[in-house]
C-alpha cells in the first residue's frame, strides 16, 4: 500500500511551510487532497498557490496553474516548480516514499514529518 501527501514550499526561500497527510491514492487526488488541506488555510482572493493542472478546478480563487500563467511571471513560475521537483528528489532520497515501510502504518507520518523537518 502507498500513501500520499501533500507538502507546499515557501516560494521566497523554498523551505517547506505546509504538509498534509497521510492519504490512499486511488481515492484521493491531488485536487481532492488540496481541498481537504491547504486550501482551507489560504485566504481567498488574497493568497494562492502554484501548482500543476491537476489543481485547474481550484483556478482562480485558489490556483495558479499552468495554461492560465502571466507571460511575465513564466522564469519565477519555472524557478519555482523547480524548486518543488528538487525538494521532491530529496523526499525520495530518504526512501520514505519509495521503499517497502516496514513498521507499523501508524507511525509513518511522524517520520514523514521528520523527513519534511530535515529536507
């Protein structure tokens, strides 16, 4: 069984400002999982996220998706998912994500939290 979660990187220094989870794929989506989470912490119309066109739906009270972007924005928005891509290299460096978890189910969101913690 795998789990998901969501995570959201600060998008002045990139350090990991939110994390959400734990959740099943195949019955969570990522759009699902964003309503669940950080949408309800985000203050419409004044605060939004960058995200992929999973999140279109969310566009644009919540979202700044990908085939709605400001033509001067494009270099940041790039520099930003970049960001995000490298933080999730890392997340898979510590095999948290990737490996057989061994232990008891329960406790893999307290070492995902230290995992977040570290990155």
């Amino acid at each position: 069984m795998g789990l998901r979660y969501e995570v959201a990187l600060n998008i002045i220094t990139g350090a990991s400002c939110w994390w959400h989870g734990q959740f099943e794929p195949g019955i969570y989506n990522d759009l699902m999982i964003f309503q669940r989470g950080l949408q309800g912490e985000l203050e419409a119309d004044s605060e939004q996220v960058e995200a992929d066109q999973g999140y279109q739906a969310a566009f644009p009270l919540y979202v700044q998706c990908p085939p709605f972007e400001i033509p001067d924005r494009t270099c940041m928005t790039a520099r930003v998912r970049l960001r995000h891509e490298t933080c999730n290299r890392r997340f898979k460096h510590w095999n948290i994500l990737k490996a057989a978890y061994r232990h008891d189910i329960l406790d893999h969101q307290a070492v995902f939290a230290a995992v977040v913690c570290l990155t």
